[in-house]
C-alpha cells in the first residue's frame, strides 16, 4: 500500500457534481493498493496515519496529532500512485490490485482509520472521476509504503 498524507486546512471530493466527502482540518490521504497488499499492511498503516504528528503546537512545532486538533480525514482511492514510468511515456499500472482485491481493501482501510481515530473517515468513490479540492496547510506531504516500512 502507498499513501500520499496531506495536511489540509480542508478538502473535499466530487463525482457528478455531488460532494462525497468534504473534511475541515485534518488528513487528506491518497491510497493506492497492490496486490501483495493485506489487511496487516492497512493496519499498519492506519495506525501509523492516526496517530501522525505533524499539526502546529502553540511554539509552531509538530507535535500535535489529529486527535489533538479535533481533525478528519479524508479517504481516496489513487492507483496511479502504482505507475509504472521506466519504459515510455505512457505510465503502466500493473501493479496497482484488481477491483475485485482493492475495493474491499479500501473499505477496510476506511474502517480501521475510524476505529484508530474514533470518528468518520469521509471517502471518494473507488473507480469513480472524482473532483479533489484542497487546501493544503504547510504544505505538509508525507509519502508512506507499506513495503519499505521506513
């Protein structure tokens, strides 16, 4: 699993003109699953995403959590964070899991970021084109794979 973690002031997902999931404060994350990905990988990660320290303190360090701030997070699915780029110029996604392995993963992972951070993880639409606003704070971006557990 791959995720992409934003600190955002807030953000929001449309598909069809129709708001999914909007969020205030909080985590804006972009997941992309492979198939070697398990639901050990989605808890791992989970934890590692609730419990991230990187909201401003009242000294301007990164001390506080989402928890701390009272923030959200908002869940989309990315399987071009599986891109394939070495050959050509058109990216391959080979890597990224079938939707018959990736959208129950995703829904897990939805689940196990509401039980980590007791509250409602808003969701875009798996497969859908989805409309992403954000308003990045910091900006804060922090890169994660469940692969090189760094």
């Amino acid at each position: 699993m791959r995720a992409v973690i934003q600190r955002v002031s807030q953000a929001s997902c449309t598909v069809e003109g129709t708001i999914t999931g909007e969020i205030e404060a909080g985590f804006l994350v972009l997941l992309g699953i492979e198939d070697a990905d398990t639901t050990e990988d989605a808890i791992w990660l989970a934890q590692k995403i609730a419990n991230m320290r990187v909201f401003s303190d009242e000294q301007g360090l990164m001390n506080l959590g989402l928890f701390d701030i009272k923030g959200r997070i908002l869940l989309i699915s990315q399987f071009t964070l599986f891109a394939q780029t070495k050959k050509g110029n058109r990216p391959g996604f080979t890597r990224a899991a079938r939707p018959e392995k990736a959208i129950p993963l995703y829904e897990f992972m939805q689940t196990e970021l509401e039980k980590q951070c007791n509250s409602k993880v808003e969701m875009g639409i798996f497969g859908a084109d989805m409309k992403i606003s954000l308003l990045n704070d910091g900006p804060v971006t922090i890169l994660m794979d469940t692969q090189n557990k760094e």
